[in-house]
C-alpha cells in the first residue's frame, strides 16, 4: 500500500481498499502505523460526493532524510536530501580518491555530518547512505573491485566503514550506475528503457531495463569501455586488449590526439572554441561509440539513449557521431521510436542516483514493515 503511495498522489482509505484489494479495515490500521512513523500525512479532504468528504493522505517525503555521495578521481559531491531526493544541502569538494578508503571515508563522514547540521536534520533521521565509486563495484557487498585507478581500495568494506560512522544502512555503486539512475528518476521517469552512456577520462554505461537499474551477476552489467571497436587492430589498451572503445573514444584518448589538449575538459573547451579538428574528433569518437551502442541497441531495444560525461558538454558532436552509426547500423523496429539525447542532469545525475538508490532500499517494503512493525 505504501509503495503505491510513493507517487505522492493523495488517496483516500476507500481509493486504498479498492486499488490493494484489501478490507477497510485493514487499511485503516496500516494508515495509522505509517502515520506514526511519519511515512505518510494527511493531505486535506476529497471532493464528496454527499455527505462528510474523506480525509486523504500522501506520501510525506520530509519524514527522514538520506545523504548521497559522488566520488570522483579528483573530487567529490555529497547532498543531503530528502526522501523524494530533493537536495536539502550539498557540497562539492576536492578531494583525490587515491589518498585511500580510510582518509577518503573519514571525510566523507566528516562532510555528512556537517551537511545533516546545515539541512537542519540529525543522524538518527537519516535513512541511508548511497556511494557512487569510480571504479568497479561488486553491488551487492558494497566493496569495488579491482578498481584500476583506486589503488588501496580493493575489496574495503565500504558499507562497513560508513555504517560504523552514520549507523545507517549503506549501498555502494560505481559512479556510471548512479548517474544512469539520477539521470533516469530526475529527466524521464517515464521511460522504461534507457541506456545511459558516460563519455569522460574513461567510457561507461548504465542499464535502466522494465524501469529498473539492471547490474547483471556481479555489477559489470553495461561495461562496454572495454568492448572490441570493429576494425581496430592498432591501439592497445591500458587493460592490455586491442582496439577497447575507451581506448579510442574516451574524452582522454581524444585529448591525446589532439595538439592543446592534455584532459576531456581542454577538448571541451577547443570545441566550444570552434576548433574544427577538436570536432572532428569528437565527432569521430561518437561513430567509435556508436558502433558498440549499435550493438547495444540490438540486445537491449532501449527507448532512449542519453549521453552523460563530461565530452557530452561538446554539444553536438558527439551526438550527431553517434547518431551517424546507430541508425544505419541497427534495424529499423529498434530505431524508429529511438531518441539519442544528451543528459540533463549534467554534474548533479551521480549524487542524485545515490540518493536514490537509498531511498529505494530504505523505502523498499521489507524496510518499511520494519519501521511500522
Ligand atoms: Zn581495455
């Protein structure tokens, strides 16, 4: 019953009978336990049809709050917001992820904590923690794996660390997964399958299959940095395959083709300049990205494909790139309805996904039964 309320429509208990199938009665006690956990709040009367209208009630987001953090290479963003993942307060600060998981938590707690002051809140209304990492994380215990550039952070216990420090449940996921999903919940809730795609240092995508983020068996789901690019016989990888789409597309390997560029963000700014050789190789890039996207099109018939990452602030060049190879490359029935956009949600979709994957969890029914109960 909770979980239909969560759209923040205000119901009333015969609205809640009809839709869950359940007796009046039964509904009336569970509108009261979720009352009392402050889940949900009266929102006013309904139109009546005769007689006393019925109260109505809705979901209260203010109730308990989470904190969501983005750590990057070489810095990170923390907010805390509240349930429906409006911001209360956020920083950004700089911080570099190869100082190590315990300087790196420390003030990531540190910072948690300062925010929860400043929004007003305190740890014991704090309802979760979400992390974005950036590097392979094995989701379900929450420590990455073998992640190449965070030395000193393979297998941490990364829920352990911060449980120990906010006494709340913790979820941990690489960087590319939380932006799909703050990017999915905050631009096109609507759209059930997606395919966000991140062009920055490295190349990365999120799954959003039946509206849900899909992480595969062990989290890599939607690693297509390291995919094969057709024809490409002369470029080695730094995970010491040939011709890996990252390898050649990649904000950074674009930057080394190019005179005046060390970092994705010179090549954004030789674009913006009006640098055509820098556009041509953006443009070029999005072909290399499309021929793998063309194949991701074919398994996943996704609705939509959204470019994040910062050479997506190219414009659109990286776009029209992309958008050359899918929609030659791939048939017609998994093209006619597919739109290639850029994301909208720009430096905010990683700590936007965080909090939303703590919300989730810590809205999830067996959550919520244990609140109530
Ligand atoms: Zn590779």
């Amino acid at each position: 019953m909770f979980q239909l309320l969560r759209d923040g429509r205000p119901r009333t208990r015969a609205d809640l009978a009809a839709v869950t199938g359940q007796a009046r009665s039964t509904v009336a006690a569970r509108i009261d336990l979720l009352m009392a956990a402050g889940l949900i709040a009266p929102a006013g009367e309904a139109t009546s049809t005769g007689g006393r209208p019925p109260a109505t009630f809705a979901f209260a987001p203010s109730a308990r709050v989470v904190l969501g953090v983005d750590l990057g290479a070489t810095h990170a963003r923390l907010a805390v917001t509240d349930l429906a993942s409006t911001i209360l307060a956020q920083r950004e600060l700089p911080l570099l992820i190869t100082d190590g998981p315990d300087l790196v938590l420390d003030r990531v707690a540190e910072t948690g904590a300062e925010l929860l002051r400043e929004a007003g809140r305190s740890t014991s209304e704090l309802a979760g923690v979400g992390v974005g990492l950036p590097g392979p994380v094995e989701h379900a215990t929450g420590k990455p794996n073998n992640p190449p550039i965070m030395p000193g952070w393979d297998n941490a216990d990364v829920p352990a660390i911060l449980g120990d420090r906010f006494h709340a449940p913790v979820l941990v996921d690489n960087d590319v997964n939380i932006m799909a999903l703050g990017e999915h919940r905050t631009a096109w809730p609507g759209v059930a399958d997606l395919l966000f795609v991140k062009v920055a240092t490295g190349i990365g995508a999120g799954i959003i299959a039946d509206g849900a983020l899909r992480r595969g068996a062990q989290g890599s789901a939607g690693d297509i940095g390291h995919v094969a690019v057709p024809g490409v016989t002369d470029v080695v990888c730094r995970c010491g395959n040939i011709g890996c789409l990252e390898a050649i597309a990649s904000g950074l390997a674009v930057a080394n083709k190019l005179e005046g560029a060390k970092t994705p963000a010179d090549v954004v700014a030789l674009v913006r300049s009006g640098d055509v050789a820098a556009s041509q190789a953006v443009r070029q890039a999005g072909r290399d990205i499309g021929a793998v996207l063309a194949t991701s099109v074919s398994l996943l018939n996704p609705s939509m494909i959204v470019i994040g990452g910062i050479l997506a602030d190219a414009g659109e060049h990286i776009v029209a790139g992309i958008r050359e190879v899918v929609y030659q490359r791939s048939l017609p029935l998994a093209t006619q309805h597919l739109r290639i956009v850029t994301a909208r949600t720009g430096t905010q979709a990683g700590v936007l996904g965080a909090s939303a994957m703590a919300v989730d969890q810590a809205l999830s029914s067996e959550a919520v039964d244990r609140l109530v109960a």
